[in-house]
C-alpha cells in the first residue's frame, strides 16, 4: 500500500486488518447476492429432482412391463412347446397303433392263406 511503511510493525499490522476486513466485505457482499437468487436456485434444484424422478420411475415402468413381456413370452414358448410335444406323442402313438393294426392284418391274412392252402390240401386228399 502506498504511503505506509512497510518496515513498521504497526503499519504491517494495520494493513493485515485492512486487507481482512475488505476480503470479510467481499465475502459478505458475494452471501448477499446468493441469498438474493437462493429461492431461484431452490425452485430450479426442485424441478431437476422432480425431472429424474419421472425419468426413474418411466425407466421402472419399462423395465417391469419388458420383464412382463418376456415372462408372457417364455409362458408362451413353454406352452407352444409342450402342444407341439402332445402333438408329437399323439402322432407318434397313432402311428405305431396302425403299425400293429397293420401287423394284425397282415398275421390275419397270412393265417387265412394258410386256412385255405390247409383246406385246399385237406380237400385234394379227400378226392383220391
């Protein structure tokens, strides 16, 4: 500062108390204007919450209804899946009755070839 000496102790001093008071006024000037636009900040503080909460709670919303989705999904497969497999045991069963019933005919109408050749045999003996 100029016009004190700074070799004196007590203008040292008084220059250190000058300096603390203008740095404290400073502070204090700066704490007014932000007690002037805190109700501004407050409000814009409380409009961001209440933004990321309604985007929270639509990221909750989508991801419970994409969990009910494929839960309908898997519900869905599982059930497609065991019709085709009834499906399946049904052919498969249906198939293999006609298989025997093939079977069946097949021994009946051998058993009925070997009746009559037995019979045509049992015949030509019986002209001689």
């Amino acid at each position: 500062m100029k016009g004190s000496d700074p070799n004196k102790f007590g203008d040292r001093l008084g220059d250190a108390a000058k300096a603390r008071q203008a740095m404290l006024e400073k502070a204090r000037a700066k704490m007014a204007a932000l007690a002037e636009t805190k109700p501004e900040r407050d409000a814009e503080r409380a409009r961001i919450a209440r933004d990321r909460e309604e985007r929270e709670a639509a990221r909750r919303a989508e991801k419970e209804a994409k969990l009910k989705r494929e839960r309908e999904e898997r519900e869905a497969a599982e059930t497609a899946r065991l019709e085709a497999e009834r499906r399946e045991r049904e052919e498969r069963e249906r198939a293999a009755s006609e298989e025997k019933n093939k079977l069946a005919q097949l021994l009946a109408d051998q058993k009925a070839a070997r009746d009559a050749r037995y019979a045509a045999r049992k015949a030509r003996q019986g002209k001689r």
